[in-house]
C-alpha cells in the first residue's frame, strides 16, 4: 500500500501506533519533538505492578520500529494544512511531511510541582517529585538526603497537581497512587532502616496486581499509609520537611517531620496536546484533553477526517493502556485508509 | 531554602495598587493600640510621597469584628460596607484604602460575594437607599495601606535616614513578618505574593536593608480569633496561638517582628508579656522579648520620625533594644511625656520582662 | 425533611462555603482550632453535607461551632473550594436565629459580644475603643496599658489623634449624623433583630439558670458566661 500515515508524538503509544501500522503494511512515519523516541517512559526506573526495567518496554517497541518506521526526531511542526485527500505537515526546519491520515499521540507534562505552592518544591531542598526520585534510581544513585544523610523517614505525597481546584485540575491522574506504592516498595528496599509513610486520599489500586501490590508494601516492606492529605510542608532549621496533616482515620491532626518528602506529581495535558489539537481544531475537555468522538464507543476517532487520537492526549494512562490504545487506533486507521 | 522559588511564585500574585488619591477608613484596633501608626502613614502618604489622602470623619467602623463575632447579620454588614463605598463615592475617589487588614478582607469578601451573587448588591442598595437615602459606586481599587508603603517602599528606602542594619556588626536584621490572616488567605490573588509566600511585607524589609526569617510556624494565626480574645473565658486559644509562633521563630533569633495586621502585633507584643508571667519565659536576648511593631512604625523609624512620636511607648516589649541595634538615637526622658512634654507618670515594670 | 439544611442554605456565606466535601483532612491539619480544641472542622462539614436535620440541630446546640476563631486559613487549602470558616458563620448566625446558642457554654458568650462590641458600634460608632478595653477586665494588657488608660487623652493626642474631638483624625467623636444612620442601618436590615433575639434568649436562659441577669456587664449572668470555662473543650 502507498498510503502514509504520520504519528505526531515519539511516546510509547506514538511508537505503538507507528509500529502496528507498519505492520500493517502502511508507510509510518514518527515526528518526535525531542532528540529522541520513547517519552516518558525514557524516565522510569521499574514499572508497576512487577517493577520491571522500564527500558525492557521501550526496547520492545524500538526494536519492531527499526527497519519499518521513519522516525524524525526534533521535529517542531509550526502548521499543519488540511485539503481534500490528504494532509501537509510543515516543520520549522522547512521540511514537509505529507500524510493521509494523522495520528495525534502528543501525550502528558507532568504537573509543575513548583505550582502546588504551600508544598514548597523548589523552594525546601529536600521536597522533591516522583519524577525526581525516580530519575535517581535510574542513575543508580544513593537515595540521600540534600544535606547528604541517610533519610531515616521519608514521606510520599499522593494527588499533588491533582483532584484540586487549586491547583487547576480537578480530575485523578490514574497512575500517581500505583507508582506510590512502588517507590515506596523500592525505597524500603534499598533503605531498609528508613520509615515510609504515604499520605493518601483514597488508593486508586485499579490495575491488576495493584491491589496485591499495596498489600505488599505493607505485610512484606511495613509501609506505612495516612489517610490525609498534605496541607502544608514546611521546612525546619535542620532542612527537614515538617507536615502537616489530618490523620482522618483518626480524626486527629498530625505534624509530622520528614527527612525527605516525594510528591506523587500528576498528569497535565503536554504543550504538545494543546499545540497540536489546537491547530487541528480538535475539541478540548473542561480538564484540558483532547475530547476524541465518543468516549466510549470511539476513543480513537475524531470529528475531522483521517485524524485520530490515542494515549495520553485523551486522559491519563498507563503505558498497559497507551499500547493497547495504540494498536486501537492503529486499526481505526487502518478502517478509514482501506 | 531557595528564594528563588519563592521569587518564582510572588511572580503570578502581582496586584493593581492605585497611584494616588486615596479614601481612608480608620481601624478600630489600629486606633486603640497604634494611633502613631496612623499618624505616621498619613504623614509618609502626605508629606514624604505628595499623595492625595482623604478622610471623611463621618466614616464609622467597617463592623469587621461585629461580623466575625457573629453579633452582626451579613447584612448589616454589607449595607455599613455599602455606606463607606458611598461616603467615597460622594467624595469623588475611588481608590479605598482601610488601615485595618480585617476590613481589607471584609470590603473584598463583600465585593467577591456581589460578584457571585449579584442580587445581594441589588439588595444592600435598596437599604442603604432606605436606611441613609445614600448611593454609591463600588471602589475601582482597593489596596490595604500596607499595599501603599510596599508600592512606595522604595522611595522610602531612597528618603530613609536608616536601615534594618545591625549598626554594629554590618548585618542585616533578621526579621520576622507577620501577615495578618485576612489580608490573602480569603483571596489569595488580592494580596502581593499570594497566600503562601506573601511579599508585602518582605519586599518592605528586603528594600529596607533587612532579611526575612522563614519559619515553620509562618503562616499560623496569632491567635485573635476574634471571639477566643473578646471574651476572657476563651483567651487561652489566643496567647496559646502566639506561643506556638514565638517557639517556632526562637531558634531563628530574630531581632524584630514586623506585621501588617492591626490586632496581630498588638497580640504578639502583649502575649509575650502574659508568658513571661505566666511561664517565666522570655523569647529574644537578655529578657528583652522579640519586639513586635506595625509597618507604619517601621517605616517611620527608616524615615528618622522620632520614636515616641511613632508611639512606641505604648508596646509591651520595649523596642529600645533594637532602636539601639540599627542606631536610631531616642530621648529616654521623654518616652512617656503627654502631648505638651507634661509628666504623667510611667508604667510599673512587669515582673519577668525586662524593660530595662 | 432537611429544615435545617434549607435554612443553612438561605445565607450567602452558607452557599459560598459548601460545595461538596472529600473528607481529605486539609483544613484540620491547617485549623489552629483543632490544635488547641476537640474540634475538626472536615467533620463538621462532613455532618452538615449530610444534610439530617437531628445532626444538624445537634451541631447548632453544640460547643463545637464556637471554637472556630475565624482566620480562614482553612479556605486556603481546600481542593474542593470549600471553606469551612463560612460554614461556621452561617452555623452561628443560624445557631443565634433559633435560640440554640444558649444551650452552650461557649454559645452563651454571644451575649457578652452584643453588650460589649454591639453596644459600641452603636454607641460610638467603633467596634473597639481604649476605653472598652478597661485595664482591670484586661491584665493581659499589661502595665503599660494600665499606664496609659490613665492618661487617655494626653497620650492619644500626643500620637496625633483627634481624641473625641471633631473633624477627621484617629479616635475622633464620630458625628450624630453618621451614628443615626448606622443605626437606621441596623434597624432595616435586621441587625437590631439580631441583637434582640441575642438578649431574648440570653434572658429565658438565665431565668432558668436561676441566675441574675440586668441590662449592664456586672449581673451574674453576664459575669458567669463572661469566665466560666468548664475545661472540657480540649482533646481527651
């Protein structure tokens, strides 16, 4: 077949969807903002539920893309033109891509931690993100206080970015409470003297093996869970977090301190989604995603001819969901260009 | 600590101040335990910065400490609030400016709730008509009158004879602010830097030469509490509120307090007082206690007025420690002289505080 | 039948502060009541979003809703866009409209804020003045303070204020005009109401306390819900 499709986003459901299309016998082609595929992704350490090496995942899709799908990386699109058949994709570096169909797999930010202002990222050396601490396991470096001391407890905050009017977004981003309870798992098990608590609104254990996940972390690695959630960190002369809490169980208020406090960042719709989605005259929800046809019975469909949509542009996923929607989309594609 | 993250965050809560022509409304605490304050924000605003300040002596209290006693409906409320409006409004301003900061966040409350409820501002003209036959347009600027120094603070810097310097040691002071609870935590967007990082009263001591302590106890209420102060039964919440503040700064070692707030330093001064007689203890050096002033009072002294003129005879914890720190000479003998230099006698010490 | 509910909902603070509550506990870890009281404002939101009107009654009558001190650091932190602090307002004024204040110690203290703050509004036209705060009702002023509630005028004037004179200036007599018109105000919108019903009840209750009660701040009554803490409102 002749027909060229483009995946605008190199995450794990752009390089899915790239794949299964190839696959499929279509000309892919992956336009990637940055320097290089896999998204995300590229970040994490393990992934839940079984802490496998997240690079096993990415290698997975990077070794089905060589050979079938052209990859451009550090392509910035400034416009993109609609005509009759088919669409014109121009890159700020003055080249064009043509496509017959589109597929708009732009994804997630992590929520900036710094805006969740009273949890003071950015100001208290020793508040850092999910992200962050991840980062360190990735790099296999010693999980130590800024002040470069074994942290003897460390807090973990859930729904920072999320399910809050403050902060601009009111839905749950999902994945934050499962991947809390990893790093909790992996800090308990690289530290062994330190104390975990995680500070919690509800436990979002949705997956499976999540649930057994947290009845691990608790029967086998003793972490520790506060149904509150954070209302203010402060910092102590020492560089310690002080927190304040409502243990609701208890129906008492807490002040807790932490050597180390890690908070569970959620998801935001990237510039990229609004970017794209914004030049395709997609529809965004009132949570700031792109809005595909029918929430249930079309997720990978638009309004617009030949442009489709899948993994996080849509909502928070995790990478199970974004492959499996990937491939969705992939055969949505596939219908239409038939 | 990064103050470059907080740098940050005051970035997205910049506020519209007025430049000019202001219609001032006392406070009813400022007055009673401040005066000087006043005077000496009237005297900066008149004659250090040439503005426009009007005041209408037929302008009453705001009812702020009425409301929050729950004596007062929210109607009553809003129509007193609605009088004020109209007494500017006659006046010809429309730039408000309340000394106090409980009326600061009563006028925006009530302002925000017109907003949302618009038959509500239906309602208070029709019994402010009714009540007074008086009019009125709702202010097209409010700012608190700490709002003013901090647009001007470096101007006053510029004119200042002094600096929150330690003339000794070369080092900046060490200060803690205090922002009053209803000056952002209603509306964080209506006070400079926000709720969490305030910057009104850190951009005034920054310019003014001195450094701001961050504590964990920043944010805590002193403790007026309104009720849990205007009735004796209840003041243990109040001084227990200010201790937990002064035992979270100690370790900090602050030389002085500033606030915004007309009831907190009145609190943070006079319950450092009760602690010392009911505990034995004293925070700050030699006994002394952590002096507490307005901010009206310390730009003054950065202005060089003179001390008692400011009405710094009138706190609990002596201030002259600290007047002694930055060097700003005072006249001891004339601490407690009335209005014509006459003697009218001076306070008894108190047991545990030393007032030298 | 949400009676209670329905009236809550007539004011306007009630209508801003309640939107619906997660019970994630930001507002009591903030509340410097809860620190200090057996007080939790989540669950007092938590019970008025129930709507049931026995809770609701019971919550009226209770010491519970006297111990907010009204700082709204609680607004500040909610993720909902609640604020339990206007709850509380909405709690007290309904709590005063029905006559329940009086069925608590701290609720009965409404009356001794009506005769002290409400009278001077009225009176003067200020919430506060010096002479309100008397020395002798106040050592936590200090002896500064008792010092200087001596020499009123001397001081006052000395720090520039125009101590009750007339024409603008700190602490000046506020003019005829304007305290006819607050009271005028006081009268329509249903401030004096509020005052009256204040006294209404204060006056059946000390009745039935079997304590005296006469129109100034010396009576038992007035003295009794002035200092009487009974010691049981903090956490066991």
């Amino acid at each position: 077949m002749n027909k060229k499709v483009v995946i605008i986003g190199g995450g794990i459901a752009g390089m899915e969807a790239s794949i299964t299309l190839a696959e499929l016998g279509y000309h892919a082609t992956l336009l990637e903002k940055s320097h290089s595929t896999g998204g995300h992704v590229q970040d994490w350490y393990q992934l839940f539920p079984n802490r496998r090496p997240a690079k096993e995942v990415l290698t997975f899709s990077e070794l089905r893309m060589e050979g079938k799908v052209k990859t451009i990386n550090d392509a910035d699109i400034i416009e993109i033109e609609k005509n009759i058949n088919d669409f014109r994709i121009l890159l700020r570096n003055g080249k064009l891509v043509v496509a017959d169909a589109i597929v708009v797999a732009t994804g997630f930010d992590l929520f900036d931690a710094h805006r969740k202002e009273e949890y003071g990222y950015g100001i208290y050396e020793n508040v850092i993100t999910s992200a962050d601490l991840e980062k360190r396991f990735s790099e296999g470096k010693k999980i130590l206080t800024h002040g470069g001391a074994v942290p003897k407890r460390i807090g973990i905050i859930h729904c920072v970015g999320s399910r809050d009017e403050k902060s601009g977004n009111n839905y749950c981003s999902k994945v934050c409470c499962v991947t809390g309870v990893k790093q909790a798992i992996e800090i308990r098990e690289m530290l062994p003297e330190t104390e975990v608590f995680c500070f919690y609104m509800d436990l979002r254990m949705f997956g499976r093996h999540f649930e057994e996940l947290y009845k691990e972390s608790q029967e086998k690695w003793g972490v520790n869970f506060i149904r509150g959630r954070l209302s203010e960190a402060n910092e102590n002369a020492d560089g310690s977090i002080l927190l304040k809490v409502e243990d609701t169980l208890a129906g008492k208020p807490l002040k807790m301190k932490v050597d180390l406090l890690i908070l569970l960042a959620g998801f935001v719709p990237s510039g990229g989604t609004k970017a794209i989605g914004k030049m395709l005259g997609l529809p965004f929800g009132d949570d700031g995603f792109i809005t595909p046809k029918d929430e249930h019975t079309s997720t990978n469909l638009t309004d617009i001819q030949g442009v489709f949509v899948t993994g996080s542009c849509t909502g928070p996923k995790s990478i199970q969901d974004s492959i499996a929607d990937a491939r969705a989309a992939a055969t949505q594609v596939a219908n239409y260009l038939k | 600590m990064k103050v470059e993250g907080k740098r940050l965050i005051w970035k997205d809560y910049q506020k519209e101040i007025a430049e000019d022509k202001f219609f001032y409304v006392r406070s009813c605490i400022r007055q009673t335990f401040f005066p000087g304050s006043e005077w000496a924000f009237l005297k900066i605003m008149k004659e250090v910065l040439g503005k426009d300040v009007y005041e209408n002596p037929a302008h009453t209290t705001c009812t702020g400490i009425g409301y929050h006693s729950d004596i007062v409906p929210f109607d009553t409320t809003m129509t007193v609030v609605a009088r004020q409006f109209a007494l500017m409004t006659e006046a010809g301003y429309q730039n408000l400016v309340p000394s106090c900061i409980t009326s600061f966040g009563l006028y925006t409350e009530v302002m925000e709730t017109w907003k949302h409820f618009p038959e509500e501002e239906k309602k208070v003209r029709e019994y402010l008509k009714k009540a007074t036959g008086r009019e009125f347009e709702v202010p097209k600027n409010l700012a608190h009158a700490s709002d003013i120094i901090y647009k001007f603070r470096k101007q006053i810097a510029a004119k200042g004879k002094y600096r929150l310097i330690n003339k000794t040691t070369g080092e900046p002071l060490k200060v803690v602010e205090h922002i009053g609870c209803h000056y952002a935590k209603m509306f964080p967007s209506k006070g400079v830097g926000g709720a969490e990082y305030p910057y009104v009263l850190t951009g005034m001591v920054e310019d003014w030469g001195g450094e701001v302590i961050d504590y964990p106890e920043r944010r805590h209420c002193c403790g007026f509490g309104f009720r849990q102060y205007l009735v004796k039964a209840n003041r243990g919440f109040s001084v227990a509120c200010s201790k937990k503040k002064f035992e979270s700064m100690a370790p900090y070692k602050p030389d002085m307090i500033i606030t915004n707030c007309p009831g907190c330093p009145m609190f943070l001064d006079r319950w450092q007082y009760v602690i010392s007689e009911m505990e034995g203890k004293t925070y700050g050096e030699d006994g002394h206690g952590i002096p507490v002033f307005t901010y009206e009072e310390v730009a003054g002294l950065i202005l060089g007025f003179d001390p008692w003129d400011l009405g710094l005879q009138l706190h609990q914890v002596p201030t002259e420690p600290l007047l002694n720190k930055i060097g700003i000479p005072y006249d001891p003998f004339k601490k407690y002289l009335g209005k014509n230099g006459e003697d009218i006698g001076i306070p008894i010490k108190p047991s545990m505080l030393n007032t030298q | 039948m949400n009676k209670l509910f329905d009236k809550l909902q007539e004011d306007v603070r009630f209508r801003e502060g309640l939107k619906a509550c997660i019970n994630c506990g930001t507002c009591t870890a903030i509340c410097p009541a809860a620190e200090f009281y057996d007080y939790d404002p989540r669950q007092i939101v938590d019970i008025v979003q129930t709507r049931n009107e026995e809770k609701i009654e019971a919550l009226l009558k209770s010491e519970t809703i006297w111990y907010c001190g009204e700082c709204m650091s609680c607004k500040t932190r909610c993720p909902r866009g609640n604020v339990p602090g206007l709850i509380i307002c909405a709690l007290r004024s309904l709590s005063q409209e029905l006559g329940y204040f009086v069925e608590s110690e701290k609720g009965r203290q409404q009356l001794a804020l009506k005769r002290t703050i409400g009278k001077s509004i009225l009176k003067t036209g200020y919430c506060v003045s010096p002479e309100l705060v008397a020395a002798k009702l106040h050592p936590e002023q200090g002896p500064m303070w008792e010092w200087s509630q001596q020499h009123l005028p001397e001081i006052y004037n000395r720090l520039g204020a125009n101590y009750k004179g007339d024409g603008p200036g700190a602490l000046r007599k506020i003019p005829e005009e304007a305290l006819d018109e607050l009271a005028r105000i006081f009268e329509i919108t249903g401030g004096n109401k509020r005052f009256e019903t204040i006294e209404e009840f204060s006056s059946k209750k000390a009745k039935e306390l079997g304590l005296e009660l006469d129109s100034g701040t010396d009576s038992e009554y007035f003295l009794n819900i002035y200092t009487t803490n009974n010691n049981r409102h903090n956490k066991k």
